[in-house]
C-alpha cells in the first residue's frame, strides 16, 4: 500500500482524535534577572512603568555592569519620565558596557547633532560588537560624499 502526501496527515489526525489529545499545561518560565517587572495597572501615556523600586533595582544592576538592565533605564527614563538629560548618561553607561543598539544610537545621536568625531567613534564600537548596519554607518562616515 503506497502513501500519498494527503493521505498521512488525514491518518495522523485519525490517529490523534482516536487516542483524545491531552492537554499539555503551560508553565511560564520565570523572568529573566533583569526583566523589567511592571506594576500591574501602572502606565503613563499607554506605555508600562516601572515602579520606584524596579527602577532602583535596574539601576543597581546597570552600576555592577549589567548592560541590559542600563538600557531599560535609559529607555524608561526617556519614554516615561521624558528626561532626556539623565537617559542619555544611562545609555552612554550601556553603550560603555557594550550593548550594540546603545553604542548603534549613540552614532545616530552624534550624527544628528553634527559630532562626526563622536558619530564615527560610536559607529565603529556598534560595528566591533556586531551590530547588524554598524559597517554600512562606519563606511558612509569614513567617505562622505
């Protein structure tokens, strides 16, 4: 007896239906130790807020040299809190640590504010870390044209 192509996903349906399917529970696996932990129900303008103490405890992860956890506090405080002052030193702190997308914007931040010193510097770091058009950005700030 040959087997179409059509034939073994109808007997393998025939199969599981015969046999019941059993319900496979689900277990969320923890967070990880720097995912941000919301407050339930806390947000300002639609986007999710830490709370005093979740900020704390990213920023105490960021000060021992957790680069992800400097960058939830560089986004936080420039989406939530809009201080744009003190986020860009917690993305400096993350681009420092070598968090690729930190050092990637920092380039773009310096090529918006005319800094092709600071643009190439930041530019060549995203490249050396992998990030994916750093190279492309590093080439167009070497030959301008």
């Amino acid at each position: 007896m040959r087997i179409t192509p059509v034939a073994l996903p109808l007997a393998l349906l025939a199969v599981l239906a015969s046999t019941g399917c059993q319900q496979i529970p689900y277990a969320p696996l923890p967070a990880p130790p720097t995912g941000i932990r919301y407050e339930p129900g806390a947000n300002s303008a639609g986007i999710a807020r830490m709370s005093e103490a979740e900020l704390l405890r990213q920023k105490r992860l960021a000060q021992e040299g957790d680069k992800r956890a400097a960058l939830n506090v560089y986004q936080h405080l420039r989406s939530v809190e809009n201080d744009d002052a003190q986020a860009r030193d917690w993305l400096i702190l993350a681009a420092d640590l070598g968090h690729a997308s930190a050092q990637f914007n920092l380039a773009q931040i310096g090529i918006y504010e005319h800094d092709s010193a600071s643009a190439l510097y930041w530019a060549q770091r995203a490249r050396a870390s992998g990030y994916p058009h750093a190279a492309d950005l590093v080439r167009s700030l070497e030959n301008p044209d």
